[in-house]
C-alpha cells in the first residue's frame, strides 16, 4: 500500500461531513459535521507533508487545527445565544432571512 | 480716487442695529427701537462728515472709495467688495439716512402699542443697511447684494402683520413681481460681464464707448426691467398698490421716499450705458410716461388713502424715470424731483398715518372729512405736501416737476410733444385726484361715525413730519438756486452742454403746468367741496370708473396673460412628470421588484438549502477542475 | 516509497471503522451518539497522524479535539437539552436526493481527480524532515518561516474567546428579583400548594431513586418531584408500584 490511500480515506469523510451539514438540522450536529471537513482537510494536509517530504503540510493542518478551535468556541457560543432566545437547536427555525 | 476708510461705517452701523435686535431677541424689546432710532441717526451722522469732507475737496476729487475686501476672485475675474461715494450717492446717502431717521422717531410713538415693535425696528435697520449698500456699491453686483437685501426687508415689513392672510399675499406678491425685476437685473450683470468683461461702475464707463450698440441695447432694456421691477413702473406696476399693507412708516420710508426711487438711481448711474443706447432711453421714456398717466389715473378712482398716495407715488416716479429717459439734460431733474419727492410724500404718508391714527386705524377716506379742525397739524403738514406735488410754486415739486416738462417739451417733434403732453396730462390728473385726498380728508363735511374720537399725534409723531415738510417747502428752491444740484452731480452724469433750442419759452410751459393744475383742482373743488359725498362708494357708475377703480385691469391683464398660463404650464410639466418621468422611474422599480419576487423563490431562508447550493457549487468547480486538468 | 506491513494492517483496519463511524454519526438520531462516534474517528484521524510521522499533530488532535472541543461540544448539548434526539425525516422537500446525489458527484469527482493527481508521484517521505525530531523541526518552521502567521493566529484565538464572552453574556433586562420578592411572588400566586418546596423524588415513596416520583400527603404521586430531562426522555418510572395502600390519616398526640 501507498500513503495515497489516505488521501481517498480524506476525501471520503469530507463528503460525508458535507451530507451531514445539509442533511442534519440540530446545529449542534451540524457543527460536528463541520469539525468533520475539516479534520479530513487536515488527514490530507498531514498526507501531502509525508508524500513531499517536508513539514509545510503539518504546520498548515496545525493552523488549521487552532483556527477549528476558534471557530468551535465563538460557533457555540452563537448556538447557545440562538437557544437562549428561541427554544430550539434547530437550524430550520432560525430561518427569518426569508423574509 | 482717494480712498475713505469711514464709508463702511454707514453701513455696518445699522446692521449691527439690526442684528442686534434680531438676535437680541426679547431682550432687547424695552430699549431697542432706541438702538435702532440711534444707529440710524448716527448713519446720518457718518453721511453728514462725509458730505463736509466731500464739499472741501475740489469738484473732481470728490468720490472716495473703500475696498472692504476681495469678494471672488476666480482666474481674471476679480471682485471686490468695495464702496463707492460721489455726488450721486451722497445725496441717496442723506436722503435714506436722514429721512430713515426720522421715521424711526416717527415710528416709536406709531409703533408703541404693537408687541412686535422689536421686529419692526430690526427690519428697518436692516432695510437701512441694505438700501445703503445698494447706493454704495461701486460694481453692479454690489448694487445687486443691496437690491436683493432691499427687496427681503420690503418682503418683511409688507408683510409684517402677516397675521392676516391678505397681508401676507400682498407681500408675497410684491416679492414676485419683484423678482420678475431682479431678474433683468441679473440678466444685465451677465451681458455686461459677458460683452465688457468687468461690472464695476468706472470700468463699463471706460469701456462702454467702444462696446457695441446691440450689447448696450440688451443691457440697458434689462436695465430698464430691474428698474421696473423695484420702482413699480409700467407694466411691473401692480405690487405697490397691495404694499400698502405694510405699516405707514413703512409705505412712506420704503415704498415712497427710498427703496421705489431705487430704479431711478439705478437709470442715472448706468447713464454711460443709456447715453449710448438710444433705443433703451427710449424705452425709458416709454415706461416713464405710461406710468405717470397710469398712475394718476388709479389715483382717482382709490378710497383708501394710502393706496391713493401710492398710485401718486408710482405716477411720480414715471416722471423721474421720464427724466432720466430723457439723457443728460434730464438726469439731474430726475435726481431732483426724486429728492424732493422722498420729503414730500414722505411726510404725506407720515400725515396718513397720523390721521389713521386719530381715526381708529380707518384709511377710507369717505369715512374722513373736516379733519382740519381736529388735527391742525397735520393739516397744514400734510397741506405743504400736497402743494408740492400739484406744483404750485414756490414749493418744491413745483421746481423738479416744471423741470421734467420743460425737459419732455425739449426732446424735440413729435416726441417732444407726446411726452410734454402726457407730462402735462399727469400734472392736471394729479391736481385733481390730490385735491380730492385733501378735500375728502380735511375740508369737506365730517362722515366719520359715531364712535370715532379724532385727535392730534403725539409730538414724537407730528415733529418728524413738520420737519419733512419743511423738505417739502424749501428743498426745490434750494435745488435749483443758481443751478445748484445740476452743477453738483455734472461730474457725474454729464451736462448741459449741446443742448438744443428750446421747443417753448419756460415761462410758457410753467403757465401751461399752472393752468392744469388750475384746472385739475377746480373739478376736485367742485365734485368733492361743494358737493355732498357718500359715505360708501356709489355702485353705478360709468364702465370707465369700475375700470379705474379696478387698477387699470392690471391684476386681471397679469393673471390672464401669465398667471393661469403659468398654471397650466405647471400643471402640464407636474402631468408629464408623473407619467413619463415618474413613470421610468416607477417601471425601474416594477422591474426590480419584479425580477427580485422571481427570485425569492430560490431564497428559502433555510441555512440547509444554502448549505447545498454550496455543494452544488463545489461539485462544478470540481467538475471544472476535473475537465480541465484531463 | 513502500510502505510497511505494520501500518497496511493498522490502515486497512482502521481506515472502514473511521468512514464506518462518521456514515453513523451522519445517521443517529441522538446528538450524543453522534459526539461520541466523532470522537471515534478523532481518535483515528491521530492515529493516522501519528503513523504518519506526525507525532506532534498527532498528540494536539487527541488533546485539542478529542479533548478540548469534543468535551465542549458535549457539555453544550448538555446545556441545550441531551434530551431532544432529532427526527431524521426531511422538511424541506427535495433536499436530501440534491443532497445525496451532488455528494456522490462530489466524492466521485473527488476520488478521480487524487487517482490521476497521484499516479507516477511516489511519496518521498519525512525521515529527512524529521531527522532533528518531528517537534524540533516544527517548532524551527513555526518560528522561523510562519512566525507572522502564528502571531496572527494567536491574535485570532484572543479575539474569539473575547467574542465568546460577549455572545454568552447575558444582559439582564429586569432586576434580579430579591429573596423577599421571590417570596412575596410565591405565596401570592394561584394555590398554596407552590408555596412549600417541591418535594425531592422519592419521597414518601417506597423508592427513592431520582426516576420515582414523590408522594403527596394524600398518596398521589407528584410528577413536578423529577427533572424534566428524565421526563422528555421517558426515563420516569411509574410510581404506582411503590404508592401506600393505605394512607394512615389518624393524628396520633405527642406525648
């Protein structure tokens, strides 16, 4: 075998994480499947630094890993203050941009 | 030139005054008509220093000038904002100050029961400064700031008890028809600009000799539009009648002695313009000699006494405008039958007001009558007025009004004949309708009702007026003593020089000028003295009275011929507006909120279904990556 | 590059158990179920790092991400409400079919374009890289190449943690109501019966465990005595079985 198979493994789970975003309708789920991309970008990265030999790949999956976590603390926070104001977790129900 | 740094003085005081008052607020309502009465005497003052040290200089040294500041100045077009005193001005500047001054002490008595005396002083003052600059200014468009701020302050006191709607109508319509003039004046501030390249006074004179005639044609009728805006000559005529609403020191001070001759002076100083100009002094003329008959003619036929004196006022004026048509030889006349008259009426008006104000404000005179007995004073003033301006010498109308006959006699064949007749037919109306304002009001039987209580002014009140009556006595004598004011202002507006062989002797055109004013006063005497008078005014009457009495037509000639004209004009663009240009707009509209309630379709509001417009979109790009790199 | 048996075995192995676990997260009704099969693949995901000599990656998954973020995403849905398991049937009609076939397009595509990007490119490998160690030869790139990057990184975390702050204050919109207000307000409501505590599950009960209802005096059970999270989950027990049968109304005196 060859370190490419990690790339198809990545691939996959960015595809499932992107049916889940638009599939699943609690926005606690949701985020999961968001966190899921992105741990799959970063399979891909930490693949691409093996295949090419240096260490630029992991420094871009560690970046992208503090930025997931930023993203994790303020997306929460959001969902709370939604939870907070209307009862629900659902993303379906915070859907007032229609009008 | 030499320069003068005290000429901003006269200005600058009596706006102070006016600010102050305006901005003072109700601070200053217990002793701001002092302020304003002082601000305007020591404007007087300044003008008397400046007269003394005019008169020790030799003749031609005489104008002094004060640049205040650079005003615009673009590239090679450079104003400045600078005033200009000459033998011309000066005797505005007294003239305006000096009478200004006296109508202030006039007003604080007339005015002192009205809560909004402040106010009336603060727009005095302001008409004060603004008429000043008007005959300071050395450019045409300094002329224009004073012209512009003489036709606000007119606004504001026509329409000072604006608490009643005609009031307030009757300023507005001065200020438009106004407006009509201030426009040719633009239109001439342009065409000089535009023709000369410069709009001072001395720099046209300089270059007006070699400027063409058709510029100097264009410039001088709209000139002479300005001027019939501002002096209410024909056909611009119809406001000054309804300006009768303001307050009498308002009617005698603005629409009498000053900001109405305005068009005179504008006419006299622009003589380099006219003197070269044949067909616009011909208009000149025109307009003069309609307007004097015009005038008279409604002064016949009005009640109301101020409006009587306000249809002589505009028929006096077409005198003095008929006199500066006339050229050289007329202007001085012209300067001088203004001058005269600004002491004359003013102090009829200031006598009018005096009677109103023995009469419970009543201003019709068939509610007059005997009025001499009660109020001696008034009497004899507003006697002396009114023998000046029928003309009976010595007093002083009979001087400047001879003048201008004798000058319209000169013009030369038919033309001479045709104004020294219509200058002569003016006379003999004016003796009659002017005998009938003296007989109604103060010889005749008394009419007045039960509940009116005559009696004479207060001293603040009839001392001004004995003192412009004075004016009214000696000023034309003065005048013309040894040529005095021809000779003062030739440096100005040029001389007698080249004048012509006299058409009739003087002798014959004073005695024909007596003869009808003899004439015009004796029909008063007989209809109106030694006849009973009607209390109310008699219905049936000839149509030539009801027409008289109806101005002319003039209101109905302006409103056919531009009022509905103009309102169906507007009601056509406000049509066209709503259908073609609103229409656009609103079909702009229709569009976008068309196409965007299509599109809204596609806009759910649900996070999930942006969420997969996402994944559709990453799927083409994909797609378009995996075509590509095939 | 050829690589090892050990960690073919490893892959083959691990590899369908993290797709398998992240296909369950996608269909489970329950939030919780899903948060705990994401942190299964995690823990994979590092594996993965780590046999990829990614040490260093490998260690801040499992501590970052199966640490940090997923006990943050559990205590959230704690917070929001463990008991709503979500309905997996489709509101917006056509979504899920749109969905399904764009992600097969998707992953297909996908799949393709790595096969033919990757076809005569053998790997190269890290052991040169990582000759001083994977955390040394990090550490220099971190400092060295990507030290702009990194401040602005650190900036971000300070900023969203600030953010996180003023987005979970709560303003208060009226007073906070005193001991004698909350008091006042309960006595005078509707019956008298809110005015005494609620009682603790289990109460008078035969059984007092947290799913058993409390007794009344009057032997009816209280369902207000169990947290409304084991109620919303059906956790409640009947409290028939364990009531009194008889219910001894005598006053005895005390002596």
């Amino acid at each position: 075998m060859n370190p490419y198979n990690y790339l198809y493994v990545s691939g996959l789970l960015f595809t499932i994480g992107a049916v889940g975003v638009v599939v699943r309708r609690n926005a606690i789920v949701v985020f999961m499947c968001v966190e899921l991309m992105l741990n799959a970008a970063n399979l891909a990265f930490v693949t691409f630094s093996r295949i090419n030999g240096t260490l630029d790949g992991q420094v871009t999956a560690f970046f992208t890993m503090v930025v997931a976590a930023c993203e994790v603390v303020v997306g929460l926070a959001i969902i709370v203050t939604i939870y907070r104001s209307r009862r629900s977790a659902s993303v379906d129900d915070a859907s007032l941009l229609k009008r | 030139m030499s320069t003068s740094s005290s000429l901003v003085y006269l200005i600058a005081l009596p706006l102070f005054g006016a600010a102050a008052l305006l901005l003072g607020g109700r601070r200053t309502d217990k002793w701001g008509h002092f302020l304003a009465t002082a601000m305007s005497a020591s404007a007087f003052g300044v003008g008397l220093y400046q007269l003394s040290q005019m008169l020790a200089r030799p003749t031609e040294e005489r104008a002094v000038t004060q640049k205040l500041f650079s005003w615009i100045a673009v590239g090679n077009f450079n104003i400045d904002a600078a005033l200009l005193l000459d033998q011309l001005s000066i005797c505005f500047v007294l003239l305006i100050t000096g009478v200004g001054t006296l109508i202030h002490i006039y007003s604080i008595s007339y005015m002192a029961h009205d809560e909004n005396r402040r106010r009336f002083f603060a727009y005095l003052n302001l008409f004060i400064a603004a008429m000043l600059l008007l005959v300071l200014g050395n450019s045409y468009l300094n002329l224009y700031v004073g012209w512009e701020g003489v036709g606000l302050a007119s606004y504001l006191l026509i329409g000072f008890w604006n608490q009643k709607p005609a009031y307030a109508t009757a300023s507005k319509k001065a200020f438009v028809m106004n407006r009509v003039g201030d426009m040719g004046l633009s239109f001439a501030i342009m065409i000089a600009f535009a023709t000369l390249g410069t709009t001072t006074f001395a720099g046209i004179a300089d270059v007006a000799p070699r400027a063409s005639e058709g510029a100097l044609t264009a410039i001088g009728i709209m000139l002479v539009v300005a001027a019939a805006g501002k002096s209410a000559q024909f056909p611009l005529q119809a406001w000054l009648g309804d300006a009768m609403a303001g307050p009498t020191p308002v009617s005698a001070l603005i629409h009498a002695a000053t900001m109405v001759t305005a068009g005179v002076y504008l006419i006299v100083r622009s003589h380099f313009i006219f003197d070269l100009a044949p067909t616009a002094q011909l208009v000149v003329v025109i307009v003069g000699a309609i307007t004097l008959i015009f005038g008279a003619l409604i002064g016949t036929a009005k009640d109301d006494i101020k409006k009587a004196l306000a249809a002589s006022t505009m028929s006096q004026i077409g005198y003095m405008i008929l006199a500066a048509g006339l050229g050289p030889v007329g202007y001085a006349f012209a300067i001088m039958h203004l001058l005269t008259h600004g002491f004359f009426k003013a102090s009829m008006f200031l006598g009018a007001g005096s009677v109103m104000h023995g009469m419970n404000d009543e201003v019709n005179m068939r509610k007059f009558g005997n009025l001499r007995k009660f109020m001696p004073i008034t009497f004899v003033t507003f006697g002396f007025g009114y023998l000046a301006i029928i003309g009976v010498p010595p007093f002083a109308g009979f001087y400047s009004k001879d003048a201008i006959i004798e000058t319209a006699f000169n013009a030369g064949g038919l033309k001479g004949i045709l104004l020294g007749g219509a200058a002569l037919l003016g006379a003999a109306i004016t003796a009659f309708y002017m005998s009938r304002v003296m007989i109604l009001t103060f010889t005749s039987k008394a009419r007045w009702d039960d509940e009116a209580h005559p009696h004479e002014s207060p001293a603040l009140m009839w001392v001004p007026i004995a003192i412009l009556s004075f004016g009214s006595i000696a000023s034309g004598f003065l005048f013309t003593r040894g040529h005095a004011l021809v000779n003062w202002l030739e440096p100005i507006v040029g001389g007698h020089e080249g004048n012509h062989e006299e058409f009739l002797a003087p002798m014959v055109v004073s005695a024909l000028a007596l003869t009808a004013v003899a004439i015009g006063v004796a029909i008063a005497l007989m209809k109106y003295q030694f006849a009973d008078v009607a209390p109310v005014a008699p219905v049936d009457v000839s149509a030539l009275t009801r027409l008289v009495r109806n101005d002319l037509g003039q209101d109905a000639f302006n409103e056919a011929v531009f009022m509905r004209p103009g309102i169906a004009l507007t009601e056509l663009a406000q049509k066209a507006d709503e259908s073609v240009v609103d229409g656009a707009v609103r079909g702009v509209g229709r569009l976008a909120t068309g196409s965007g309630s299509v599109l809204r379709r596609s806009q759910t509001g649900f996070a999930r279904s942006y969420a997969a417009f996402i994944l559709i979109g990453a799927v083409i790009l994909i797609a378009g990556i995996w075509v590509v790199t095939q | 590059m050829i690589i090892q048996t050990p960690e073919a075995v490893m892959f083959w192995f691990l590899a369908p158990v993290a797709v398998i676990a992240a296909l369950g997260m996608l269909l489970v009704k329950k939030a919780v179920h899903s948060a705990l099969l994401l942190a299964w693949v995690m823990i994979t995901l590092a594996i993965f790092y780590i046999a990829q000599d990614a040490l260093f990656l490998g260690i801040v998954q499992i501590v970052v991400y199966t640490g940090a973020v997923m006990m943050l995403f559990l205590f959230i849905l704690m917070l929001v409400g463990v008991d709503s398991s979500d309905s997996l049937k489709e509101t917006i009609p056509g979504l899920r079919p749109i969905a399904i076939t764009a992600a097969l397009g998707f992953g297909g595509l996908l799949t393709s374009l790595i096969g033919r990007a990757t076809i005569g490119h053998p790997a190269i490998g890290l052991t040169e890289a990582n000759s001083t160690g994977n955390v040394q030869s990090l550490a220099q790139l971190l400092f060295s190449d990507f030290v702009w990057p990194f401040e602005v990184v650190s900036a971000l975390l300070i900023t969203a943690a600030l953010g996180a702050m003023v987005l979970a204050h709560h303003q208060r919109t009226v007073e906070r109501p005193t001991q004698r207000e909350s008091s006042i307000a309960r006595f005078r409501t509707g019956s008298l019966s809110s005015a005494a505590g609620l009682p603790g599950p289990g109460v008078f009960a035969r059984h007092n465990a947290v799913d058993v209802p409390a007794l009344l005096p009057d032997g009816s059970p209280a369902p207000t005595s169990i947290s409304a999270t084991l109620k919303a989950r059906g956790d409640m027990l009947e409290s028939a079985p364990f009531q009194l049968d008889v219910v001894d109304t005598t006053v005895v005196e005390e002596k």
